[in-house]
C-alpha cells in the first residue's frame, strides 16, 4: 500500500530569491535551480540537493503539490522527478488527475461552499471598500473561489488585518498573511478534503504533509505525519501539533530537510 506525501510549495519545498535565507557566507552557499519562469525572469527555486531528493521521493511514494496557488500558476513549476498523477490547486478547489482538473470534485467543492459560507462577492466588496489604496498593490480573485491582496508589507497596517480576520471569521472564511499576499479563503475550502479524497483514491496506508501557513494547518493535521519549516505563519505563532515536527532551518534549506525526512519515513512505510 503507498505512502502519499502532500506537501505545500511556496516558502516549503520552493522559495523565491527574497525567501532563500540565505545566511551563510557567499562561498557556502548550496547550488539553487531554478523550478518557475514568469515572464521570463527566474522566479523560484530549491537547491540542487533538494532537487535529487524529490526526484528520488517520486520512486518512493505517490508525491501530491498541495498549493493555494490558481492552475495557472502551479502549471509554471517546472518540478524534478517524474509528473506527479495528482496535484492539489486552490486551496482544494482543484483536484488535478493527470494535470486535468476532476470536475465532480470541484462541483462537490463549489456546492459545500455555497451551503456553508458567505458569498465570494461579498468579501470581495468588502476588501475593495476597506483596504487602502496606499498599501495596496493588486485585488485578485483566484479560480472564482477565494480572494487575494498583494500589499506593500511595510505599509500594512496590523490592526486592519486582525480587524478582517475577526470580519472573515464571522461569515465562515479565513485569513492568511503570507509574505506580501493577504488572502481571504472560505474555511470549507481545505487542503486535507482532497487529500482525504486523493488516499481514498490511492489506498494510501500512511499520509506525510508540510506546510508554513496558516492554510496548511489543516493539511498537517489530517496527515500521520506532518513537518512545518521554522519560518511562516505557524512558526510565527509557535504552532505545533502531536503528530507534527517543528523544524529549527529556515529558507530554502527548511526545504530540504523537509524532503530529508519524507523520504526517510516513505522508506521505512512507517511513522
């Protein structure tokens, strides 16, 4: 029976330049590749070291990219090792087989959302209308299913995001600072419901997981295993879980040691 390893992308397993924590001095510093091109300029990358592992991890279990990212923008990852057979898009509103979306799967996610949650049209004008011009860069709606602000981070005011959170929370949505993004996602819309639905699929007996944010604390809960890096949201906030690991690295090399130990558990098929 496979182990299925669901893991985020950004800042987890691939990290911008401004994300690397690269602390060492210049002659240490591990070999990057790049692994995203946007608009022609390199835009993310992990180190070759990690590159290996990963390829090696796609042998040794059924590997899942579990992102917040829109289909769009995870198809411009260019990961090494062999194409993965499931993929995980917009928080869960996406289920890709094969790199095709699973429609049933979206419509099952779509209907739960309109039953349980306030309208994506709602919040929207609500951050139109409360976010100022002055901080903020682009509005974005992702896949017609959550929203997203691109900010000036230095400008960011803190108490307008706690005041959104506690507005988000009163109308079953959640609110995620990461890096200079701010998203605003309805909580039906998880992670840990396709990776249920992806094991249920694959009969996978053992499920690793790793995430940095506040969006991956769902998906590290519902795993047997889970590792956050030591930067993020949740090492931000000390956030760690029985079945959890917190790790001390930082930058990209959290990202290798994060592919360290799934291949090291995936190999022994057990926690």
């Amino acid at each position: 029976m496979p182990v299925l390893v669901a893991s985020d992308l950004d800042r987890t397993l691939i990290y911008s330049a401004a994300a690397l924590a690269l602390t060492m001095p210049d002659a240490r510093a591990p070999r990057l590749l790049c692994v995203e091109v946007h608009e022609s300029k390199p835009l993310s990358y992990m180190t070759e070291t990690s590159a290996g592992l990963l390829a090696e991890l796609g042998d040794a279990a059924v590997f899942v990219p579990t992102t917040t990212r829109t289909r769009k923008q995870y198809q411009r990852i260019n990961l090494p090792g062999p194409p993965p057979a499931y993929a995980i898009c917009a928080n869960g509103g996406h289920l890709l087989v094969d790199g095709v979306t699973d429609i049933d799967w979206h419509t099952r996610v779509t209907a739960r959302l309109a039953d349980e949650c306030a309208s994506l049209d709602e919040v929207r004008e609500h951050l139109m209308r409360t976010a100022d011009p002055l901080w903020v860069r682009k509005h974005r709606i992702a896949e017609d299913l959550f929203a997203y602000l691109v900010v000036a981070r230095e400008l960011l005011p803190e108490e307008w995001v706690k005041e959104l959170a506690v507005w988000a929370e009163n109308r079953g949505w959640t609110v995620s600072l990461q890096g200079r993004k701010i998203y605003a996602v309805p909580k039906p819309l998880t992670k840990s419901a396709a990776l249920h639905e992806v094991a249920r699929r694959t009969g996978a007996a053992l499920t690793l997981a790793a995430g940095d944010s506040l969006l991956d604390a769902d998906l590290l809960l519902a795993a047997d295993r889970g590792w956050r890096p030591g930067h993020g949201e949740l090492a931000d906030a000390d956030w760690t879980a029985p079945a959890v690991t917190a790790l001390p690295e930082r930058g990209v090399l959290a990202g290798e040691r994060i592919l360290r130990e799934f291949l090291r558990v995936a190999r022994q098929g057990t926690v």
